[in-house]
C-alpha cells in the first residue's frame, strides 16, 4: 500500500478540474464527453 490518501470521488473531480483534465460543467455534447465531469464522477464512484 502507498502513501496516498484516500479521497472521495467528488474531491478526485474536484482535483481533475484544477489540472485541465475536466471541465467545470457538462455540456451535454456527445464529442467532448471526454472531459465532461459528470462523466468522470460516474468512473470514479464504480472503480
């Protein structure tokens, strides 16, 4: 086990946004779901 502490999804979003990886808000645009927020707290909470 490594150093790192657990966080909750809403803060690894949180996190995500201030480094550009995630915007602030969905857009609801097919294409850029990549980035989309609302998209990656869905992935964060079932890994």
């Amino acid at each position: 086990m490594g150093g790192k502490k657990t966080r909750t999804p809403a803060e690894q979003v949180k996190k995500l946004m201030k480094s550009g990886k995630v915007k602030k808000k969905c857009c609801q645009s097919k294409p850029r779901c990549s980035k989309c927020p609302v998209l990656a707290l869905k992935r964060l909470k079932a890994a």
